[in-house]
C-alpha cells in the first residue's frame, strides 16, 4: 500500500493531503483488530467495554483531540448510535455538535473497525448484489471494474466486501435504460471512466482492471478524487462514502 500511495503523489502532488490521511486511517483500523468486536443480530454498535479503547485509538491515530470527540462518544455510551443505518444515508436525528457533513465523516471513520468484522463474521464475497446493495452491510456501490471473468465487479466502502453486478446498466437504481446513462471519459485521468445515470442521478467510477490490482478499490477511489469534483458539479450524487468518509466532495457544497 505504502509505495502504491507514495506513487500517486509523486503523479499528482495535488492528493498529498488526502491520501496522507488515508494513511492514518489504515494505521486507526490496524490498531484495533486485535479488539473483541462484537457484530451479533442485536450488536449494531460498538460494546460498551470497548468503546473507550476505539476513540482513544482513533484520536491518537486520526490526530484529534480526544475531547472533541467526547459527544459523539457519549451518545455511543448511551446506545443512540446504529451503525446499521450508517449505509442506508442516516445519521442521528438528534443534536450533537457537528456539522452535518462532519458528523458523517466521524460515523464513518469510527465505524470501519465494526463493518470489517462484520464482513469477516459473515463472508459473502463474490455475491451478486441484489437492489444494488452490499449483502453484508447494505451499502450502495460507487467503484466498479471487469474482472478476469468478464464480470462487472463492485466493492463495498463500508466493510470491504467485494461482489458482483449487472455488466450493464446502473448498478445503484439497476435501470436499463440505455438512454440514462452517460460514460465520462477525461484527460490526464487514464484508467478512470464515469458511469452516470439520469434516471436517480447517481454515479459510479469505473476503474481500469489493471489499476484496482495495483492500488486497491480505496486507493483507486482517492486517485480519481478531482472526478468526483466535476461530477458533482454536474448534479450527480455519490451513494456511499469514499474511504475519507466524503459523500458530498462538490465546490459547492
């Protein structure tokens, strides 16, 4: 991972700073596997005897200070936070004190060490993914590529879990339609197309075969960044996070 990240930058000096935190994140996500993390029917958030340990972690790693994590904590020491609903596009109806988009990011980054164990407590690599949703966590797609077998692949910014779709078609509403759906080809960004669709107005990056096996669907996703920059402006909207924990990644908020 480490010489695929210090190569982009060297590409494209202008993803420094993203992918410098994509780093620390991986190091958050490292430090805690070794953690009994529960992820049973009843189990939609972190258990109270470890939920000290996760945010100590993450603010030595993310590089916050701990006190400015203490609201989010206490909602999860008060069981108001499902993880659950994390993919689904909610965040807590009640106040905490963040931004919107803030409070989204943090759910995300905290949240990874749980969606990765639920995906290892349940496997189902390779699966189709019905109603364009990761059977592990219900997260929509928004990287894919053609795999060795000719079939348009899809990988889950939550829990990891990679699976399958329809080749053709959107992958997030699943419509047909060929006349609401656009590719977008850019220059200087070989190996990236963008497949859009008119009719949720939904996009997902397409991404060279070759690419995902030398930098990872993650990785990938944070090269293409300046693409989500156009898209957006157009009025396409991501389903899920990038491994930042970004949705909205638009100049115009």
């Amino acid at each position: 991972m480490k010489a695929a990240l210090e190569d982009i930058i060297r590409q494209k000096p202008h993803l420094a700073e993203p992918l410098r935190f994509y780093e620390k994140t991986v190091k958050f996500l490292e430090s805690i596997r070794e953690a009994p993390i529960k992820t049973g029917p009843h189990q939609n958030a972190y258990a109270p005897e470890i939920i000290g340990k996760i945010f100590e972690r993450f603010s030595t790693f993310i590089g916050l200070p701990e006190g400015s994590l203490d609201p989010l904590k206490r909602a999860m020491e008060l069981g108001e936070i499902d993880f659950t609903r994390l993919p689904l596009g909610e965040v807590p109806a009640f106040s905490l004190p963040y931004a919107e988009d803030d409070l989204s990011m943090l759910l995300f980054l905290v949240s990874r060490p749980y969606f990765v164990a639920l995906r290892e407590s349940c496997s189902r690599d390779d699966r189709m993914w019905e109603e364009g949703r990761c059977p592990v966590c219900n997260a929509q797609p928004t990287v894919t590529w053609i795999g060795d077998n000719g079939r348009r692949r899809v990988s889950c910014s939550y829990c990891g879990t990679t699976g399958q779709v329809n080749r053709t078609g959107c992958p997030v509403c699943l419509t047909v339609d060929s006349a609401k759906q656009k590719v977008l080809v850019f220059e200087r960004e070989e190996g990236f197309k963008i497949n859009t669709c008119d009719l949720c107005r939904s996009y997902v990056k397409n991404v060279d075969a070759g690419m995902i096996l030398r930098l990872t669907p993650e990785i990938a996703d944070l090269a293409s960044l300046p693409l989500d920059i156009v898209v957006q402006e157009k009025g396409y909207v991501r389903r899920s996070p990038n491994p930042l924990g970004m949705r909205k990644i638009s100049t115009r908020g």
